[in-house]
C-alpha cells in the first residue's frame, strides 16, 4: 500500500551532487555530527531555518551529575525509573557518563551555562532526585546551544543548505546509495550522493493536534526510513507534556517543567492544588503521572485546563529566570506575578524511533539516525527531563567519530523509478493533515484503549488506500504522507501493547505487565517482531 518512492525518478536525468556525508536535520544532533565531520566534505541540509527545530525551542536545560552530592550512578537510576526500566542500561550509562565529557568539552569550546554567585546554578525538573539542570539565558538554553554549534559550523568548511526536502533515500541492496532532495527554492529536485548519510530531522508531534513542536515537525525521517525497511522501535511511546499555554488562537506555548521546579504550583479550576494527591513529589512527579493528572482533574471539574500559579514568586524573578516564557505570557495580557497561567497537556517527546545502535547504526547498511528521530533505547517508555539535549551532544558525538572510523565507500547508481498506481484524484492536504492530528488526538492521545486504537488504525488505513496513489510534488505534499505513514505506525504499537507503562496508558490495560510486556516492539515493512 505504501510505495517505495514517493515520486517517480531516473538518477540519469538529476542533477548530481557528491560528498562524503550528509546529514539531514539542523537541530542539535545534526550539528553536533556535522561539527564532529567538519574535516571532512560535508553537507548539512535542512528543509527550514534553525529556528524550527525542537532543539532550538528547548528550555528547561541539559541535566549532567557534576553538581556536589550528584553522582552518574544518581542520574542513571532516575533516568530508569522514569522509562519504567525498558530503558537500555548500556545505552544511560554511555549518557550519564559521557555526558559529563560532553559538558565539559562544550564550556571549553566557549559555551557559557547561567550562575549564581558564580558558581553554575542547578535547577531541578520533575523525575530528578538531584538538582542537576544546567540552563542559559534563563529559559533558553535551546536557542543558546544551537547558535552556538551554528556558528561553530559556519567557521568551518560545512556546506548548509537551508529549504531542502529529503523526499527520499535511496537503497540497493540493502544499502543507501543516494538522496532525492528537493530544492524549494528552486522547485528544482536533485541527486545527493555520499559515503554516509545521517537522519536528525527530530520527532513527529504534528501528527497530534495539540503540540508544543514547530510546524515543521512531521516525523520524515521516521518514515523515510521505514519505506527503507529500518526497524522503528518503541514508537508507541509519545510523552505529552503537562503544561502548555492554553489560550485560544495562541500556539501551544511550552511552559518549561523548570518552572515547577522553581516553585510553580498547579491549581485546578477551582483554585485547589491537587498533584499531591497523585504522587508523593507533587509538580515534579515524572510527566507522564503529571499530564494523567491534570487530564482527570479537567474532566472531574468540566474544565478544558488547569492552571500553573507563580504569584507567590517575586515579578524580577519570573522575568529574569524565565524571560521567554514572561514575554510570551505577557502578549497574551497575562502577568504570570499576579495572573494564573491556564495550561493543559501537548505531545511533546518521541521517546521510540528509527532502531540504531550505541553509535547510531541503523539496520540498513550506510544509515545512521541520532536525535529524537533515533532510538538508542536511552529513554525507555518515559523520558527523563532535560535528558533530551543531553542526547544530542552525546550520541551525535558518537555518531561522528563512527561515521570517521568506518570505511564507507561512495557507490555510483543508475537507478529509476516509477510511481505505482499513479491516480489523478484530488486531495486537499490540509484537510488532511487536520484530519490525522484530529483523530490522533482523540484516539491516541494520553489515554487510549482498544475501541480508539482499532477505530484510528482503520481510518489510518483507509485513508493511505487513496493518498498514496497521488503523486505529490510540493513538501506539504510529501509531509502529509509522511505524518500518515508515522500516525499509523504509533497507533499499531500502541494497539499491540496491552499494558499501560510511562506514557503509554491504556484504560483497558491499566496495569504495567513485567511478565509479558517488559519487551520492545519493533515495526518493519517485514512486519512485527516482539521482543
């Protein structure tokens, strides 16, 4: 039903281009790789400006354990806890430790992380046992970071191409032998050949109708890689975070879990605190419990939000710690010293992903994946706060030097290809693209069970039965299948996993099942593997 190609080609008649790699994705793991490869020909493409990343839009912070009384053994174990122990040991602890290597390395580049009477100051975020947060600039430690790196690139010899689309890769025997990319600017679409190629195009939250992701955010490399045959793991486990601005006709504003962490409370629309009824560590219980609890108190008072309280904190303090988060609240006529802020859950983190291993290998020969689009099995089925650029740095480090030791060769291709079932029908794009987050809200979302899940996968499917026989030729195009294809793989995971566990929670299955279910499902055009 999926075709292999989404458009119909002749490598013969592209335009060529040849590097050594290519890595596609300008959030943080892909200019981490790319700084790691910057000896080397390099080609960095991306399909908008770094301001659309996830990465860049962080704000909370990268949680290292160089705080005093904090240990990698003290991270690690929060950071298992949080995924419900489906997490891969070998995988946290290469996180937890190298993580520090990295830490260091990026203050030694330069980096500059906030302080407080001169010593770097440490926040603590829901999950965490310790105070271990660094952040920069407040709240803006995402914008920090990926400037940073970006400049780093632009000293050096990497070629960055912005408004470029991964339509596709391409594979011959099983190998990945070039890239179909399309040129927006030029409306042109071109040839990409190299020794290596890396996915870091990030997660998929534009398939859920609420989101804190960037609208650029439509899980393409997941599904790139799939009509590939790359295994896709754990893709069932979509954290959604507690607390996004809720105002109507604004965007789903990420409220930082540092805020909690600095004394914000959590009121329901009745003015009463409730997360301690749900979990001993209250506002900084794991996400998971956190956006449960928030989505049980809006139905018990007929509410469609809740509300984060930091009146009781100084207004310098909420400017100064937070700048971002007060600006933004305050052009919503909200001042977040005397007014509540209404919040409600988004889907935020794809904890699962392309399958790779320790150094972002893939099953398929000359592709690796690092960043939220991989799965190393770092996070588990929940993942830890402020874990996730701590990812970037660590595994795109990784990938790097992987990608510098291995003899990969450039193979020269004369391939074509022509699209299957080619149909003139008409289809509105984003009447389906408002279709997919709609029903994926609303039957995969936070809660889910058996009806919803079996009554999403089949209108998935029935849905591809006619989007895929039309050829598009525009991104918009290209995204809306690739969000179909994506949807559709999160719902038959979720449909398969009859237990709740970290941010999978199933009404019918409300139980965390260790006996049968302590396994990872794994998705390929091959089909289903349990284990």
């Amino acid at each position: 039903m999926i075709p292999e190609y989404l458009i119909s080609f002749n490598t013969k008649d592209l335009k060529k281009e040849k590097v050594d790699f290519l890595i596609v994705g300008g959030g943080l793991s892909g200019l981490v790789v790319a700084y790691e490869l910057r000896d080397f020909n390099t080609l960095l493409i991306f399909k908008n400006g770094k301001e659309g990343s996830c990465s860049y839009n962080a704000q909370g912070g990268i949680a290292v354990a160089i705080n005093e009384g904090d240990t990698p053994y003290l991270h690690k174990k929060d950071t298992l806890e949080v995924g419900y122990y489906l997490n891969d040991e070998n995988a946290v602890d290469i996180l937890v430790n190298e993580g520090i290597e990295r830490i260091k390395e990026v203050i030694n580049m330069g980096f500059s992380f906030d302080k407080k009477d001169g010593e770097f100051h440490f926040a603590k975020e829901g999950g965490h046992s310790k105070n271990r947060i660094l952040h920069s600039n407040g709240d803006a430690i995402g914008k920090s970071i990926t400037d940073f790196y970006f400049k780093k690139i632009l000293e050096s010899n990497i070629k960055i191409l912005d408004n470029y689309f991964l339509i596709d890769l391409i594979s011959v025997e099983d190998k990945i032998t070039g890239a179909i990319v399309l040129d927006e600017t030029k409306n042109e679409i071109f040839l990409i050949q190299a020794r290596g190629y890396i996915l870091s195009t990030g997660g998929a939250g534009m398939v859920f109708q609420e989101t804190t992701n960037p609208s650029y955010i439509t899980g393409d490399g997941i599904a790139i890689a799939f009509r590939r045959n790359a295994e896709i793991i754990d893709i069932e486990f979509y954290q959604f975070h507690p607390t996004t601005l809720y105002i109507a006709g604004a965007p789903r504003f990420l409220i930082s879990e540092s805020v909690r962490g600095e004394g914000g409370i959590l009121r329901n629309v009745n003015g009463d605190r409730f997360m301690i009824d749900y979990h001993p560590s209250g506002e900084l219980a794991p996400r998971d419990v956190v956006s449960r609890a928030i989505i049980d108190q809006m139905k018990k008072t007929n509410s469609n939000c809740v509300y984060l309280d930091l009146t009781h904190l100084k207004k310098e303090y909420i400017k100064e710690r937070f700048p971002q988060i007060y600006n933004f609240c305050k052009k919503y006529g909200i001042e977040p010293s005397k007014n509540l802020i209404p919040v409600r859950p988004a889907a935020h983190f794809l904890n699962g992903g392309i399958k790779t291993d320790i150094w972002g290998r893939t099953n398929i020969e000359n592709l690796f994946a690092c960043g939220e689009c991989a799965c190393t099995g770092v996070h588990g089925a929940n993942r830890l706060a402020s874990n996730s650029l701590l990812e970037c740095l660590v595994f795109g480090k990784r990938v790097g030097i992987k990608l510098k030791e291995e003899n990969l060769k450039l193979i020269d291709i004369d391939f074509k290809y022509s699209f299957h079932k080619k149909m003139d029908v008409l289809i509105d794009k984003e009447d389906l693209r408002r279709s997919i987050r709609s029903l994926m809200w609303r039957n995969v979302g936070i809660e889910r069970d058996q009806e919803s899940l079996k009554y999403a996968f089949e209108k998935l499917n029935e849905w591809k039965k006619y989007a895929f026989w039309k050829e598009f030729y525009d991104r918009i195009g290209f995204e809306t299948l690739n969000m179909l294809i994506v949807a559709n793989l999160i719902t038959q995971s979720a449909l398969i996993r009859k237990e709740s566990r970290g941010t999978h929670y199933r009404k019918d299955y409300p139980i965390q099942n260790d006996q049968d279910w302590k396994k990872h499902i794994i998705l390929s055009k091959n089909g289903v593997e349990i284990k």
